[in-house]
C-alpha cells in the first residue's frame, strides 16, 4: 500500500502546482479533519496532500463559510431530502391547514415522493429557508348480544347513521329562535352509509328535519340500487329509525341479516361511521356559511364524498383510498416514486410504503395542487417533473 501511495504521488508531483486538479470542497473537509485527528502541522499535512502551508491555513480561515459556494464543505447525509422538498411541504401545509403530518405523508407517497412523517413534522417545526416524504380488515362489529361480525370484503358490512349538521343560524346559543327543533332552516340532517372494509362512503342524502324510518329505507334503497349491491349486514345504533318492526322487515325483505345495532363505548363497532361525520363536519365547516338551499347542500355533500372516496389517503388502509381497496385498484402510493435525494441508494427502503425508483435519483419536482369543483378544502395533490 505504502509503495502504491508512492508511485501515485510521484506522478502527481511531477505536475506543475499550479496545473494540478483541485481537491473538492468535501474533500477539503476531510483533509482538516484528518489534520486534526492526527495532530499534523501545516507543513505536515501540505507534504502529505502535495499542497501548500498556505493553501490549508486558507481553508481554515474560511471554516465558516456556508452555502454552495462555499470553499470547505461538510459531506452532506444521503438521506437528507433537498430544499424544494422542504419548501413542498411547507407549501402544502399553508394550501391545506387541515391536513395534518400523516395525512400529508400519505398524499405525497401518493404523488410519489416518499417521505416520513417524523421527517414531515421536522420540517414544519423548522424555520423556513428561502425557497430555490396489507392492512388489518379484521375489525369487529358487536351486538347487545355480543356476536361478532367481521368485514372480509366490500359491501360485506355497512354503517348507517344520521346527524345534524348547523347552518349558519341554528345551534350557536340557547335562547330564541336559535333554540328551536334541530331542524331546516337552522340546521340539515344528514343520512351516510359507509362500507365497513373499505371504509368507502356508499352515499348521503340530506333532510330538512329528522327523517322518518320510512325515509331511511328509501334512502338505504336508493344506495343498494346505485352500488348494485346489497350489504350482509348493517350496523346501526339505536335510534327510532332503526330499532323497529318495520325497519327488521325491510332488512328480510332485501335479504340482509338482522340489524347490528352498534355497542356504545365498545371500540369498532360504530365508531367507523362516527369518524366518518366528524371528517363530513369538518369539511362543510370550512365553508364560509352552510348552503340553505337543499339542493346546493346535496351539491356539497357529493362533492365531498366524491373526494373522500377517490383522493383522500386513509390511515387504516395503509394510505389507500376507499375506491382502491373498493375497487381492487392499484394503490398509487406503491407506484414508482421520485427519488429527489441525488446520493440515495437504488436499492434502500424508503418511506412506506416501499416502491421502486422511476427515473434516477436527484429528480427535481414541483407540486401541483387543484381543488375538486373549485372547493378549497377539497385539494388534489399531484407532481410534475420541474424543467
């Protein structure tokens, strides 16, 4: 080795030093730190590295210069993600307040930049920089008498409930009229029946006042019609609509099982359904004032369930949407992604899901957000490759 090192350095030292190729910034580095590491002088370590004494006092002095231009340079990691994937974030987080770090970790590795969602919150709790990451279906339903039902496939077990949702002149104070019957105009009731193994939104119709049980079997029906499916089962609570004679007769009538009527307090029987209307609330509350209008507040509602169904990753499906695991589709998230780190290994996992490379590492992107009908709190989030 030492005589390798010889022949190499006799080469080199027959160049003029002024014609010999300069050392890199990184490598710049790693001579001071092996200076420092072995205790040599400046003469020393220009003798080893066939430089000058002066030219490594230059290199100290200017330890402290950042930036690309920099003269001496730290090595930068291989997973570290570069600032336009920082400023991306950033982006999507002021466009999409809702969105919290799961949720904006699964629509990028749907877009196709995988990337962690403690990296993801790094990123927001960091200061800007100028501008320039097979889930368990087997969840159960449980009856007062403690049968279980467990959703194997689509439209296997569905949901089905109601709740109220204010306009912008009822529910807000307890004295008249705001303190009327929950009822149109000062609030909607809203029926939803959510797929249990997909988690897809099936439908919602909307009501000037508590509807009748009459009224939700036409709205059960008129799902069953659109989906061409009839469930196996439903799970409800007990509500009038639900818990009577006629309502058990229908269910004979279509073939479906005897209802299941939700335990409360008891963990994945109704609270499927239950979070689905807190994300339903939560998206007609980003409107700046509720529709009074039935068919504009039907318009909304289909809006957003066209979006929760087709673009809205979900956490309990590994960051797939209802229609993919409904539809048996390919989840985007597991197509090949964009790798924006130059450094980073073919072969390495990634952020999960894990998904092959499209293109060679260092591709550089811009994100495109587009809102569904022009809503706001609707955002479609997509990548195109930056010029």
């Amino acid at each position: 080795m030492r005589e390798e090192i010889r022949v190499k350095d006799a080469r080199m030292g027959r160049i003029d030093p002024r014609h010999r190729p300069h050392y890199p910034p990184v490598e710049r580095m790693a001579i001071l730190e092996l200076k420092a590491a072995r205790g040599w002088s400046l003469e020393q370590t220009a003798r080893t590295f066939q430089l000058t004494a002066a030219t490594i006092a230059a290199w100290m002095r200017r330890l402290d210069e950042q930036g690309p231009d920099a003269l001496v340079q730290m090595r930068s990691p291989v997973n570290r993600f570069p600032e336009f994937v920082r400023c991306a974030v950033r982006r999507l987080k002021t466009l999409c307040p809702a969105l919290g770090k799961v949720k904006l970790t699964q629509t990028l590795a749907r877009a196709g930049v995988h990337i962690g969602a403690t990296t993801v919150g790094r990123i927001l709790r960091q200061k800007p920089a100028s501008p320039p990451t097979n889930p368990d279906q087997s969840v159960q339903n449980v009856n007062k008498t403690g049968c279980v039902v467990t959703a194997e496939y689509p439209n296997h077990v569905w949901h089905v409930d109601l709740t109220a949702v204010p306009t912008g002149s009822g529910y807000w104070c307890s004295w008249l009229p705001w303190a009327l019957p929950q009822r149109w105009p000062f609030g909607w009731w809203v029926a939803v029946v959510e797929d249990h193994f997909s988690r897809r939104a099936m439908g919602c119709a909307a009501f000037p006042q508590q509807p009748t049980s009459c009224d939700v079997r036409a709205f059960l029906s008129r799902t069953i019609a659109r989906a061409r499916r009839t469930p196996t089962y439903l799970v409800c609570d007990r509500g009038t609509q639900f818990d009577c004679r006629g309502f058990r007769a229908w269910c004979r009538r279509k073939g479906i099982q005897p209802p299941r009527y939700g335990a409360v307090g008891r963990h994945g029987s109704i609270a499927v359904v239950e979070r689905f209307i807190l994300t339903l609330k939560t998206l007609l509350g980003c409107l700046l004032l509720v529709p009074y209008r039935r068919e504009r507040f039907q318009h909304e509602l289909s809006a957003i369930v066209a979006w929760y169904n087709e673009h809205r990753p979900h956490e309990r499906l590994g960051g797939r949407t209802p229609d993919e695991v409904y539809f048996g589709r390919f989840p985007a998230n597991r197509r090949p992604r964009v790798e924006p780190r130059s450094c980073w290994p073919r072969a390495s996992p990634c952020a999960k899901p894990w998904a092959l490379v499209r293109g060679q590492p260092g591709s550089t992107v811009d994100v495109e957000v587009r809102f569904l009908r022009g809503r706001r709190h609707l955002p479609i989030i997509t990548l195109r490759r930056a010029g």
